[in-house]
C-alpha cells in the first residue's frame, strides 16, 4: 500500500534523499517509508536522467547509510540545521 503525501512533504522527502549527510533512515524515522519507497518516489517525481545521476551518486555512499558511517556520526542532521522531529518540517 503506497502512502500519500502532499506536495511540500514530498518536497522534504526529495530534499532529504539529495542531501549527502542525511541516511536513509532519517527519511524512514521522519516519513515512515523504506529505503526501496524513497527510490521509488525519487523515480516517479525526477526527470530520468536526474534520477539516474541521483542513483549513481547516493549507491554505496556511507553517508546515505546510518550502518556505514563512522562510529563518531550519530545524528540524522548536521548540528546547524534547525530542529526536525516525526513529521513536521520545519525548514519552510
């Protein structure tokens, strides 16, 4: 069953996937959705050649996988970014 979001969390949802230091799982922790759901929703709403410049950068990068990272990175988000908790963005 896929999940329905608006236009401004399906933004969020973008921004967070193109963002280097933000895993995966901050994507699942804040939106409830997979790691394979976030793929599926960066195809559906990218142009293709932009969602196959995405897939090439973010596959195998430690940084897009909370499991790979260095043991020192403990956080969804750098340090200066404003607050984020479960749904509400607070960026806009």
């Amino acid at each position: 069953m896929e999940k329905e979001f608006t236009e401004r969390e399906l933004d969020r949802i973008i921004e967070m996937a193109w963002e280097d230091r933000t895993p995966f799982e901050a994507i699942t922790f804040q939106f409830g959705i997979s790691e394979q759901e976030t793929i599926a929703i960066m195809r559906r709403q990218m142009k293709p050649r932009s969602f196959r410049m995405w897939r090439k950068r973010v596959q195998g990068r430690a940084t897009k996988h909370a499991k790979l990272r260095g043991t020192g990175v403990n956080r969804f988000k750098c340090g200066r970014q404003r607050h984020i908790s479960s749904n509400k963005i607070s960026k806009r």
